[in-house]
C-alpha cells in the first residue's frame, strides 16, 4: 500500500473520531434575566427510554458538575431546586448515552427527556462482567469470562470479532501464528483445551486458515476460558476449558439482523414460538473474501479459492417455573484450495439437548446430551496422482449433574461419558484423471466414563475455598489389529514380530483420579492471595506432524501404545483493585508438568500409517512462566496492558536412540513463545462511535534450520538440519485499528466497522524455508508471511424488529 493510501486512512480515522467527539447541548431558557426574583426556582421533569417512551428510574443529575443526589424516581420524575442563573444541568444513566443541557432558570421550568441507550453497553471493555471485584473474590485463579458485547470493542480480522483472536490478546493466551487454527493456553498444546458449546464437546472449530473461529459472536452470549484450574465437572483435556454459552432467542417480539463485509455475509432471526414460553434464534455466516484473492498480483493467489460457512439453530423451551428445555446445532465447514497445488475440506456438527430444573430451595439439576461429527480431507488435486485423504471423528456425550446450595456453602455431583469412534482413514482419487487406487486404514473406539463432585464454601468473610475430585476411565475397544513388537527394543516397523486381532472385547484401558483444589484469601477488601492445584488427564489428541494444528490433523484415541496424556498444574496469583474497582492489578504464575506428551519423529508419516505408533516419540513436558496485567474497567477510555513470560519445553525418554529426539535433552516446543505483550485501548466517542486499538508484540516461535549443505555426486543438494527447534523466526509485531458508528441510517438499530489490520504493513513471518537459488550449491533461508501488508475492511449490519414493532 502507498504512502498516500496510509495517510488517507489515518486521515479517515482522524475525522471521523473528531467529529463524532463533539457533544452538542440543549439550552432551555425559563423567564427574563431583568425581573426581579426570588431565592430559589424548581426545575421538574419526566426521563423517558427513546427506544420504548417509558420512564427511567435512577438518573442523576449534576449540576454545574457536581451531582446534586437528585435521581429520577421509578415514574421517571425529578424535583430540583436551584438558584436563579444559568447552569449546566447533566443527566446521567450507567446504560444510556449521557444528555448535557444549559439551563437559564429565571421561572419554574420543565424539561422533559428521552435518553438513548449506549450503543456500547458496559464501560468500555471490562473482562470480568460480573461482580466489579470479581478478580479478587473468586477463588479459582486464571479464569477469564468475556460477553460477546465485550469482544465487539476488541478489533478485528475483517471487521469480524472472533472469540478466539480476542481471547489471544489476553495475558497467558497466544497462537503459534497468522494462518495457524486454534489457542496456546499457558504452554499447552492446542488439543489440549477442551473446547464446549453449552457443556457440549466440540473437537474444532475454525474458518479461513484459522484467522476466524466457526462460533458466530451474533448468537453467542458469553464465554469462560479456565486457564489455571477446571471445576471437576470439567476433564478429557490436558490444558485448559473453554466454555463457549449460546443465547436464547427472544421471548417476547420477533426481530432479526443482515451484515454484510468484506469478508462474509451473515444473517440472525429470533423471536417467540409461543409468546414467554417458547424461543428460537437462527443465525448463519458465508464467505465472500474470493473478490479479494482476485485483486493480488500474483497469479497463484488469484486462482485460489477460500469458502466457509456456519449455521445455528437453538430452541428454548420454559416447560414450567424453573424447568428448561434447549436444543441446539451448531454446523461450520470449510473448503480451502491454493491454486492447482493442494487443498483440504472439512466440516463439523454439534448437536445437543439440555434439561435445566430447579426441584427445591436449595436443590438444582441438569442433564445434557450430544452428538458430534467431524470429518476433513486433504486433497492434491492436479494429474494422474491427483488423490483426496479423509478421516474424522463420530461421537456421543451424556452428562447428568445436581448442586445443592445453602448460605455459603454448593455443592455439586454427576457423572458424564463419551463414546468415540474414529472414522476409517481413506484415500480416494480425485477427479476423472486420476490413477490412484483407493487404500482404507480402519481407526479406533473407545468409551470415557467418568464422576465427579466438587465443594465450594465462603470458610470466613476472607477466605474461599473450591475443592474437587473427579475419576476418569477410557476403553479402548475393538475390533482392532494390535501389532507386536520385539520386547526391550524400540517400537519401529522393523521390530515387529505378529499382530493380534481383537474382536469386540477391550484392546487397552487407563484410569485414574484427578483432584482439583483452589483456595483464596483476602488481605483486605481489594486486595487477594489465590493458589491452586489440578491434576487432568487426556485420552484423545490430534496428530500433525506440522508446526501448527490444521483442519487435516488426524484426532487419536488413546492405545496399547499410546497411553493418555497426564498433567498436574500448580498458579499462584496476587490480585488487587482500585478502591472503586476501576483499576485492576494482578500477577499470577503458574508451572505444569505433562507426562505421556506426544511428539513425532523427523519426517514422520502419519496419515494412511496403520503402525501410528513408529512414527511417535513420548516423553515429558513443562511449561512455566507468570502473567502480569493492569487494566481500566471504567471511563471514557478502557482498556489494559499485558505481559506474558511462558516457557514451553519437552524431551523425549527413550532409551533407544531410535526414540529419541535431540538426545533427550529438553528444548522448545513448536508454541514455546517466551515473551508477549499485548495492549488494547477503547475510546467512546459519544454519542454513538467506539474506537478500538489493539497491538501485540511476541517472540518468534521456534524452528529447525539447515545449518549446511553438501553436493553429492549427480548434483543432488543434501541438507544438514540444526537440533530440533534450536532457532527461532523473527518476533511478531503488529497493530490493529477499528471504529464502530451505531445508529448511522436507522434509528431502529444499524452499525458501520470500519477496522484495518495489521496497520503498519509489518511483514511478519508465518515460517522460514530454504531453498536453492538457481546454479547455487547453498541453500537460502526465505521468509514466507501470510498477511505481510495492510488489510483494510468494512462491514455493515442492519437490525429489525423487537418490542416496538
């Protein structure tokens, strides 16, 4: 992009942001100046809702900016007594747009009012949205809970906001990189955070080479990320939880809304079945970024092909006081080709049914139960070789859970179970040109079982305390061929000796108990100590043997040969708040130990291989490191600044060379990133824009390079690689900008992001590659970046319907 282009968007922005910064006033003016007048005048009036004419309770007024502790009462009535004079009189609400008047009162005067509500509900982008201290009172450390109108004030990717790339500018949260699916959660693997829709499993879910995620914010409500410790109603991951909840429709008016971007056109529609008894809420996404593809110069680009689409359905059921109803799918699919070269497919449903209830006082329970099915391909489209590679993944999930609750003590109980069954790995030709013969590799199945109960309890005014035990099984079961190995020697092709046919019976099995503890303490009312321990285990994973998760990698249930992954997580965290919780502060470390942590052999082949095993190396990992952050939960201007230390590090424990990866020495990991700072600032501009900046800085992920390379005879090139990942790419910086006007054409509801990307251009790398230049004997490291320029975008939705209609 030129440098004129540059400065015409930073002019675009600058004014903008200066005209909707001016805030007009009214003046009423009540009697003459010149007459004689008594001590004192009343000013009354009415606060009504523009949106629906009725009145509001609890405005104050200031006047001459100090406030008078005069607030509408519950008819929207105000009686102030004033002097005579002019003075600025401001009417204030914590959800509506603040109105700013000049007053001449020299008579008793009326004014009446309506006041909008704030396009931007909360004051500006407040993590936690609960309780103002919630930071400091709850007792599990590491919890980060976002609504989806607080993601809306983060920028992002094609003016789209994503869950996951907000969640990537918290402290302690990264990605390996542009073009790269799924999160880092404190050093974890990407599939060891358990991923739920509603409690209901989803094993992935992403859009556009990971940029967006398949959950569509319009129909999102909020979303908890656990970072240090899971509740015990929560397991089958190594990592982290991320609870994603879906909202219900609208029990009362019908209303909707279209949008459409530079990136994908959407739609939402949601209303009443039968009026307070019965909702339901539609919404679905579609991609159009292809027109862009077409506008590069370069022609592999222009013949490259990026689809994806998602869907939601969710219906909500009030079958009586206290009792609840909801079924809900959810559908996402992608369809990826990069011109005549490869491509991949893949799609993803997730269907559930959930029963709510509430049977006494103190007594409430839930039951849920889901299926999910996952499939991809990977395809290698041009000649007679021209072949597709598919596999997935089918499963079933059953929960059933009960708390009881009195004064400060819950408590809560249930059992959930999982039943996968691994879908045949196939490869198929692709097109009428193509000679491949087609092969089938048959997966695994198995059944995870497991309960739990856990104890929440306020001990003292100062201290809280959440304890839990969940036990966990997996069974493996057949049919299955177990190959045999010769005992005492390493697991390659070459050591096998037989193999032994399982029929229906179990091939394997694993269990264990995963104990969880959490305890806060309270130094003083804004000021908290938390420390906590959970030990989680994990009996499926994805394989890829590339640096970052893709939608080709292959999801392995735990084997003979593959047991499950164990983890034990200790954080520790000091947590303080301003006196009126409009500054946090908080530091909290944290250390996790992995055993059974999978990595893979250089050059391993992973798809259509019936011996998986051969091609993985087992071994122990840790992760370590502390989160800092200071954030402004309030004002005109919100926002916070993190820092990140994380150290992520694996070795192998082999004692066959064979097994062993840089002579079992530790070393990064693919997502080691040990440094990241992230600072995000969201600026009201009253009456209806938000401007939002956002920029990340992190250190380069680790890679293996060519340290030299030798000419044989015949002019072939050889490579001579370094240590696994003992080099790094350059680190990572970028900055992203947006501004949202509300209400732009229609008084009803509309919007208009205006949001750019990478703002300076930074060409930041996705991956180093070497490669030989033309009759030279020496191979040259090159940079390769995903998005290595500005990426402008604007989208505009438009919503209809609701009470007044």
């Amino acid at each position: 992009m030129s440098k004129f282009s540059f400065q015409l968007i930073l002019f675009f922005f600058f004014g903008i942001t200066v005209a909707y910064g001016q805030t007009d006033s009214l003046t009423f003016r009540f009697g003459k100046a010149q007459n004689q007048h008594p001590n004192t005048y009343v000013l009354t009036g009415k606060i009504l809702t523009e949106e629906t004419n009725e009145p509001l309770q609890g405005v104050g007024l200031h006047v001459n900016g100090a406030f008078t502790g005069t607030v509408t009462d519950k008819y929207g009535f105000y009686y102030l007594t004033l002097e005579p004079g002019v003075h600025r009189v401001t009417f204030r609400h914590i959800s509506y747009i603040p109105v700013f008047t000049q007053v001449e009162l020299y008579d008793n005067g009326v004014v009446n009012l309506e006041m909008t509500v704030k396009s931007f509900e909360l004051d500006g982008v407040v993590v936690v949205s609960e309780d103002p201290d919630r930071n400091v009172r709850n007792a599990i450390t590491g919890v980060t809970k976002l609504t989806t109108r607080e993601l809306r004030s983060i920028p992002a990717f094609m003016g789209e906001s994503d869950i996951f790339k907000g969640l990537q500018l918290l402290p302690g949260v990264s990605s390996v990189g542009e073009g790269t699916s799924g999160i880092n959660v404190r050093g974890a693997k990407t599939d060891q955070n358990l991923i739920l829709m509603n409690e209901a499993v989803v094993l992935s879910s992403n859009h556009a080479l990971g940029f967006l995620s398949g959950f569509n914010t319009d129909v999102t409500e909020n979303f908890t990320l656990y970072k240090g410790n899971l509740p015990a109603n929560f397991g089958g991951r190594a990592g982290s939880a991320l609870n994603i909840l879906m909202r219900p429709g609208d029990m009362n008016a019908w209303k909707g809304q279209v949008g459409m971007g530079t990136s994908n056109g959407k739609f939402l529609i949601e209303g009443p079945i039968a009026s307070e008894k019965a909702s339901v809420i539609a919404g679905g996404r579609v991609s159009n970024v292809n027109w862009l593809l077409n506008q590069t110069q370069d022609l592999d680009l222009q013949q490259s092909r990026i689809n994806f689409y998602d869907g939601y359905l969710g219906l909500t059921w009030k079958l009586s006081q206290g009792h609840t109803m909801e079924a809900n799918t959810l559908l996402t699919g992608d369809r990826f080709q990069f011109s005549d070269q490869f491509g991949y497919e893949w799609s993803n449903r997730v269907s559930s049914l959930r029963y709510k209830g509430i049977l006494g006082d103190h007594l409430s329970v839930s039951a849920l139960a889901a299926d999910g099915d996952f499939s991809n391909a990977f395809i290698d489209p041009e000649g007679v070789e021209a072949a597709q590679v598919r596999n997935g993944m089918r499963y079933q999930q059953g929960k059933i859970s009960a708390t009881w609750a009195k004064d400060q003590l819950a408590l809560t109980g249930g059992l959930e179970a999982l039943n996968y069954q691994g879908k045949p790995e196939k490869l198929l030709p692709f097109g009428l040109e193509s000679g491949v013969q087609p092969e089938q590799v048959d997966k695994e199945k198995g059944v995870e079982f497991s309960g739990f109960l856990s104890l929440e309890q306020e001990l003292s005014a100062t201290t809280g305390l959440i304890a839990g035990i969940r036990y966990s099984s997996f069974t493996q079961l057949g049919p299955d061929s177990v190959y045999q190995y010769r005992p005492n020697a390493p697991l390659i092709p070459s050591n096998q000796i037989g193999q032994e046919v399982v029929g229906s019976g179990k091939v394997a099995s694993y269990s264990g108990w995963e104990p969880r503890i959490s305890l806060r303490q309270n130094l003083t009312s804004s000021l908290s100590l938390k420390l906590s321990y959970a030990r989680l285990y994990q009996y499926v994973q994805s394989v890829s043997n590339t640096f970052g998760p893709t939608p080709i990698d292959l999801w392995q249930l735990s084997t003979k040969y593959i047991p499950p992954q164990r983890s034990d997580s200790f954080s520790f965290g000091i947590f303080k708040n301003s006196t009126d919780n409009r500054w946090e502060y908080s530091v909290d470390g944290f250390y996790r130990a992995s055993q059974n942590q999978v990595e893979y052999r250089d050059f391993a082949e992973i798809f259509l291989n019936p011996h998986l095993e051969t091609e993985l190396v087992l071994g122990e990992g840790k992760a370590y490191g502390a989160e800092f952050m200071v954030k402004k939960n309030l004002g005109i201007v919100t926002g916070w600044l993190a820092y990140t230390y994380s150290r992520s590090l694996f070795r192998s424990m082999s004692l066959f060379q064979q097994e062993q990866i840089n002579c079992n020495e530790w070393f990064p990991s693919n997502f080691d990133k040990p440094h990241e700072v992230n600072f995000i600032l969201s600026r009201k501009i009253y009456p209806r824009g938000l401007f939002n900046l956002s920029a990340n800085y992190s250190t380069g992920r680790p890679v293996s390079a060519v340290n030299a390379s030798y000419m044989l005879n015949g002019g072939l090139l050889v490579p001579d690689y370094s240590a696994r990942n003992q080099y790094r790419i350059p680190d990572y910086f970028r900055v992203d900008a947006s501004f949202t006007v509300e209400k732009v054409f229609s008084k009803k509801g509309d919007s208009l992001n205006f949001s750019i990307y990478n703002l300076f251009g930074r060409k930041n790398a996705y991956s180093i590659f070497w490669q030989r230049d033309g009759d030279s004997q020496q191979l040259r490291p090159y940079r390769l970046a995903i998005l290595g320029s500005i990426f402008p975008s604007i989208t505009y939705s438009i919503q209809w319907g609701g009470a007044n209609d």
